[in-house]
C-alpha cells in the first residue's frame, strides 16, 4: 500500500499538523513533514478539521430482506460519505439477527462492502418477539464476535427477559441497548403527547413511556451488576435519569440522535411523515436538555438511527407512514450546527462522542483512538466553513427520506480514511 500525506490538517480542532499514513497505520504527525514517496497529498489547508473516524452504534442496513430501502453496501457508502468508519447493524432484519448464522452473514457482507466496518448487533430476543431469549452467547461467539444486543424497532419489556439477558451479556462483557418504549402506554402512537398533539388531534406518545422504561432498567442492570445502553434518549426527563444513574457509580450509557438535537414536534403541523420518528420529535425544551446532556457528557454518544424507508412507506398520510429518517450522511453536519456553531462542544468533544465513547460501548477495537503515530488509519477530514444545501438526489443512501431536503446545514467531509484507504475523497466515493 501506498504512502498518503495529509498536509496542514487541525488535529481534533488544534493547531495545523501534518499526518503521515502508511499502509494501513499512521506513520507520523509533525510539521513539514516529507512528501518523500508519497503517492497522495491531501491539502488541508490549516482550515479542514481531522477528526478519528466516526462509530455509529445505531444504524439500519436493511440486509437481509428489505433491499429495497437500503443494502449493506450502499449503507456503508452512506456512512463513509458522512465520514464513518464503522457501524453497528442492527438485528430488525428479515430474518432477525437473531443466530450466529445471521449475524456472521451481515458480518460478511460488511466485510465485503468495505467502505466501513460493520459490527452487527445481535436481538435480545427470538424474532424480537420479546418472549424468548436469542442465542446470546452463540453470536457472542461468532466470527461476528457480537458484544451490542438490541430488539431496537421494540423495547424488551418484560423485566424478566431484560433481567435474564443483561445476566448472560456479563460472561462476554456485552451489553444491551434497549429501545425504551413503554408499549401499552404507546398504543397508536404517532407524535410526541403534548401541546402540539392535542391540537392535531394526534394520539400522543408521552415522555413517561421512554421513562419509565429506562428507570426500571438502571435499575435492573445495577441490580446485576450488569451493562446497559439506552438507544435514542428524546425527553429531558430522560436526561435527569440517567444522570442519577451515573451519579450511583451505575453502568449505564446512553445516545442521542442528530434529528432530537435539532428537530421540534412543532414540524408535525406540516403533516409530512419525513418528521415521523420513534422516539417522536419532542418540544423545544427537551432539546435544549438534550444538548446540555451531550455536552456535559451526561449522554455519552451521538448515534444515527438511520432509518432508510422507500419512497412508498413515506410519501403517505401520517397515520400510514412508517417512522424513521436516514441520517449517516447528515450527522456531522448537524452535530457542528447544534454542538460546535452553538459552543456546546469542540472539536475534540466531537471525536469523543461520534468516536471514542461509541467504540467503547461497543467493544469496537481499532476504532476511535488517538490520532498519533503507530494507530490506524481511521480517520475523517471535514471542512468545517463549508456551507451547502441538504440535496437527497445526491445521497449514496438508496432512501431519500431526510428531514433537512433543502435545508441548509454546515460543514462537509472531505475525505474519509478506513486502515488507510480513502473511501471518500474530495467528497466523492472513491
Ligand atoms: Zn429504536
């Protein structure tokens, strides 16, 4: 493999370095470094931020069984041009990541895309059903070596299942990511229950359903002395739990979505399923908690849920719409908008909540580490005063369903570096 030059890059938002990729390994950082046998200079100008590359621990890829919407491959596209270098698949495939079989067969598949790695997680249950447990320590065991169990899509509701499986996820150091959806109190749900709701006249989804949820499981995980993750934190109340939670010494992590950083319930008044999501987009209020949480760590971690739906199970009334938003080739750009243009967070408190925390929660090695000398090359370059309009067309999703079509949002990848190989460059897949 061939010798790369990035030339005058911010290093996690610092002062302009250079950085020395050979093979699959950064060979050096410094000033003035030689372009002695170097195949490839990328200028960076003193101005494009590099950052360690980015970890999803929620997306969908779809594969197996709903191509339609989005495929390993071009779901890996997708997170390479949002300047990922790993992510999490999860299980609410068809059939269920729910067996060593299915888990190894998405593990391959990511192994043969490479435009990033892909880490399935596992279902807690068979068939998500929320019955039985899955084979747990069978896809723990696989090559695909899962450490992340998640019936995400639904909440593992019955406490004894969720007792059983964050008891069996201590012997291989997993944990499981629970969708905190309380499901009788969400019964036909369609928007977040409040002001705006009843308004509509829509059935509404209240804070307390998500929880209620996540305080019985802190609760749970520090009775077994076990690990837990909430998927997709979207209320205030939410926030103030889990603080209480890591206040107790408790092992509990937790992720926030781009589009709950940004988005209001106050969208559901256009009627466009585009803002249709679970967990709903919630009020103005939790936003703001939200993004308090993230900075101060409180949340340790921006995860996508990218949610790729084919134009039909969109462009339909509200009511018939599936929920969910692609977003791994937005989140950086709304994580600069509503984190690093607000003040919230630097740069390098971006590499720690899109990189480092998400490779740890996920035992992911040789993801999300120090940008220095002897580590691999997984890296994002973005250029962070770049100004552009939201253009689905363009996606290397095979879905469109974005919320921010047309919106105008900061910053742009550049270029994206997976052990040394350029996935993306000059903002185009390579
Ligand atoms: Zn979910």
């Amino acid at each position: 493999m061939s010798k790369i030059l990035i030339r005058g890059a911010r290093i996690l938002g610092g002062e302009p370095r250079d950085v020395l990729i050979d093979g699959e390994t950064i060979a050096a950082v410094g000033s003035g470094l030689s372009d002695r046998d170097v195949a490839t200079t990328v200028e960076a100008d003193g101005e494009m931020v590099l950052l360690p590359g980015l970890v999803d621990l929620h997306t969908h890829l779809r594969e197996p069984g709903r191509e339609d919407s989005e495929t390993v491959l071009t779901g890996t596209r997708a997170a390479a041009v949002g300047g990922y270098t790993a992510v999490h698949a999860m299980a609410n495939t068809f059939p269920v990541a729910d067996s060593a079989g299915v888990v190894e067969q998405v593990w391959r598949l990511g192994r043969e895309s490479g435009y990033c790695d892909v880490q399935p997680v596992g279902a807690v249950t068979v068939g998500l059903g929320g019955k039985q447990l899955a084979e747990l320590g069978a896809m723990a065991d696989s090559a695909a070596q899962v450490r992340v169990f998640s019936d995400d899509g639904r909440c593992v509701d019955d406490a004894v299942i969720m007792r059983r499986a964050l008891e069996y996820v201590k012997a291989f150091d997993g944990v499981v990511a629970q969708h905190a959806q309380e499901p009788r109190l969400t019964e036909g749900a369609q928007m977040n229950e409040g002001v705006v709701s009843g308004e509509l006249g829509l059935t509404g989804w209240p804070a307390v359903a998500e929880e209620s949820i996540i305080a019985r499981d802190v609760l749970l995980a520090a009775h077994v002395g076990s690990r837990v993750h909430i998927c997709h934190l979207s209320t205030a109340g939410s926030v103030e739990i889990v603080r209480w939670a890591k206040s107790k010494g408790w092992d509990v992590t937790a992720e926030v979505t781009p589009h709950h950083l940004l988005l209001t319930d106050e969208l559901v008044r256009t009627y466009d399923p585009v803002y249709k999501v679970n967990p709903p987009l919630r009020t103005e209020a939790d936003v703001l908690a939200l993004r308090e949480a993230l900075a101060d760590g409180t949340i340790d971690c921006v995860a996508t849920d990218h949610a790729p739906h084919p134009r039909e199970d969109k462009d339909c009334e509200w009511v018939a719409a599936a929920m969910g938003m692609v977003g791994l080739e937005t989140a950086l750009s709304v994580v600069q908008h509503t984190m690093v243009d607000t003040g919230l967070l630097d740069w390098a408190g971006v590499a720690d909540r899109m990189s480092a925390r998400p490779a740890v929660i996920g035992r992911l090695a040789g993801h999300g580490r120090p940008i220095a000398a002897g580590e691999p090359a997984n890296l994002v370059l973005l250029h962070p005063a770049y100004r552009g309009t939201v253009n689905p067309a363009g996606f290397a999703s095979r879905s469109r369903n974005t919320p921010y079509a047309g919106r105008e949002l900061p910053g742009k990848v550049f270029a994206t570096f997976l052990r040394g190989h350029a996935t993306v460059l000059d903002g185009k897949l390579t």
